[in-house]
C-alpha cells in the first residue's frame, strides 16, 4: 500500500463589503475593488486592476440602476483563487440579465453596453440565484 500524496495547497482570499443601492455605492464599490487587488498584489493601474474595475463598475451600476429595490442594498465579493479571480455582485431585483448580450448597442446610445463590456473582459460570467430575493451576477477573470 502506499502513502497518499500529498496535495498542493490552495489559497483563496476573499472579501465582501455590503454597499448602499445608490451610484455613490456603486462608485464605492470599484474603488473597493481595486484597492483590495492591490492588497493582494495585483497592483493598481495593472491590466488585471483596470479590467477588474470596469467589470466591478459595470456589475454594480447595473445592480444600482436596473435591479434597485428600495430600501436595499447590493453586495460586492470578490474571491481571489490561484487560477482565477471571481467577481459577485449580489441584488435584489427580480429582474435576470440575459446570458449573452442580445445585440450590439446602437453607437448612438449612451447606455446598452454594459455587458457587452463584462462579455468582452470576463473568461465567463453568469447568473446565480441566491438565498431569499434577488440574484448574483457574477464574472471570472482567469489569471496568468
């Protein structure tokens, strides 16, 4: 019989900040972001911090401006793993993104091109349910 092998370790940082369903929380909340990317060593003004704003700053405007419930608020988590970093942004609008953007924006428009964003700079995304109302809107940033 031989002895089992050992596994590498995996680490995975997370952080999670509830924030207020106003554009200043969604603000916040991609300053939030950045910031603790560069607590974990991925610095500010990187590719990475750049993309990983823009989708942060896509998800919680969308949370703000479409999926508002008065009264509550929305949750960012971020969960830095070895192979890819994962980005939540829990509300409570009832109201599910499509899973693939449903056409181009038209040039014109000032707004329509959130997730087409998020599509662009995320491996994948997703919607999740999560427990009591509303959703989780969440995209993957596979890591070098």
């Amino acid at each position: 019989m031989t002895a089992p092998q050992a596994q590498p370790a995996v680490t995975v940082r997370m952080f999670f900040q509830q924030l207020s369903a106003t554009r200043r929380g969604a603000r916040l909340a991609r300053h939030l972001a950045t910031r603790q990317l560069d607590v974990w060593g991925l610095p500010f003004g990187s590719a990475l911090s750049d993309a990983v704003a823009l989708v942060v700053a896509e998800l919680a405007s969308n949370a703000v401006l479409h999926a508002r419930v008065p009264g509550r608020d929305f949750a960012l988590r971020l969960e830095h793993r070895t192979d890819a970093l994962r980005i939540e942004v829990a509300d409570t609008g009832g109201d599910r993104p499509v899973a693939a953007p449903p056409m181009t924006p038209d040039a014109a428009a000032d707004h329509g091109r959130g997730l087409v964003i998020v599509d662009a700079l995320a491996s994948r995304w997703g919607v999740s349910d999560r427990p009591g109302p509303g959703k989780v809107v969440w995209a993957e940033i596979d890591l070098p």
